[in-house]
C-alpha cells in the first residue's frame, strides 16, 4: 500500500481516468507486483492469474480508475490504479470470487470470513434492503510513482464515484498496518471485525496462517456516506 502523502509534487502530465477493458492486463501485473509486498501476498504468493481476476471483477461496474503516464513507451504507461465494485444484499449471496484462487483456498476462505463478519454487523441493509456498497478491492502504485500523493488521488476520486453512484457506505479489507492505520485512524471508517491471522481455521481444520504474525490481524472497515 503505497503512502497518501505526497513527497514531492505530482508531474502534471499524469492521467487519472476511469479504468477500461484495454486496462486489465497492465492491472493484473501491477496487482502482483504490489501485492507481493503485502503481508497475506508475500506469505501466499500472487500471481498474475489472481490479478486477472481482480481486474475482471473491477470492470463489473465503471467504478474503478487508473493513472497513466503518456510519456511512457505503450503498452506499460499504467502506474497505478484503485478498483472497486459495487455491492447489493442480493449480491453478497451469489457474487463469484474477486481473485482467480479456488473457492476453497485459505485466502479466498478469510475474505469469505471476513464477508460475513461485516454482513453480520452492518446496519445498512437493515432500513432499505436495495442499499448499495462500494467495496474497494484493490489499490497499486508502480514503485517509481510512491510519494506523489496517487494514492490519495484515487482514493478521493473512488470516494466521489461512491457518492455520484448512490452508494450508501464504502466497505474495505486491510491487510496490512499501512491500510489499518489509514482506514481505522485517518479515515474514520468504522472496524466492523477482525480475525487473527495465526488462529484462522480453514474449513480442514488447519491455520493456513499459523507463521503470519505482522500484522497480527485481518481487519474490515466500512464508513457510512452522507
């Protein structure tokens, strides 16, 4: 997770616009390439595949936005990227995977977990049962942009498509103690549930994550939209 905080001024020539089809191949490297830095990717490992499924299930609802740099050499001028979907009760129950991991696979299991936890505690279905949610579902800055401030840009701009797309409250998984801290401390999203890494039981009966200790553990935010 790159730092919100700009380092240094952002070049003008970069280019925040909704992602398209033409986008999917560059974001499901960058996905790998970030999320290998991660804590739950570097103790899994992520592929490309995966990425190509977080970039399919971006593009179900224009709601997810990239950044290019025009003066790169094409293909490969995408640095960075934030996408989301959009939830509804309805489709809480029946949605498919967001990753290419089996069903079945430990970390396809604790999001499916962490799913339920939210589902469980969330209040916005309960006074209209067509409510929308965006979820936030991958965020990935190319390396050489850290520091310009990308990642608070998409992050706005995500927040706004929330608004302009009537969606009731936002929902995010953090896996890591930049996400935690920007979510639950800057934010001022509400911790809805959380799930210590080392004691997840899969549904064998093993801890998939016994040796995954930094961050001790797996949170879910959601902040209500005015």
């Amino acid at each position: 997770m790159a730092s919100t905080t700009p380092k240094q001024p952002r070049p003008d020539h970069l280019v925040l616009r909704p992602m398209t089809d033409a986008d999917k191949p560059e974001v499901a490297e960058l996905f790998a390439s970030t999320f290998q830095r991660e804590p739950l990717g570097a103790y899994c490992g992520v592929t490309v595949k995966e990425g190509r499924g977080v970039a399919e299930a971006s593009m179900v609802d224009p709601v997810s936005f990239v950044i290019e740099d025009p003066t790169l050499p094409g293909p490969g001028r995408l640095i960075a990227f934030r996408t989301s979907s959009i939830l509804t009760k309805a489709l809480l129950t029946t949605k498919k995977p967001e990753t290419a991991r089996d069903e079945n696979s430990p970390v396809q299991q604790i999001l499916e977990h962490m799913k339920d936890m939210w589902l469980a505690k969330t209040t916005v279905f309960t006074t209209n049962p067509d409510a929308k949610v965006m979820k936030f579902i991958a965020l990935g800055v190319d390396t050489r942009y850290e520091g310009l401030g990308l990642a608070k840009e998409l992050l706005n701009k995500a927040m706004d498509k929330a608004r302009e797309t009537g969606c009731t409250a936002v929902m995010v998984v953090a896996s890591a103690f930049a996400t935690q801290h920007l979510f639950g401390k800057r934010l001022g999203f509400e911790l809805m549930g959380q799930v210590r890494y080392s004691e997840f039981l899969s549904k064998d009966g093993k801890k998939p994550f016994e040796n995954l200790h930094e961050p001790e553990f797996l949170q879910i935010y959601e902040k209500k939209l005015e």
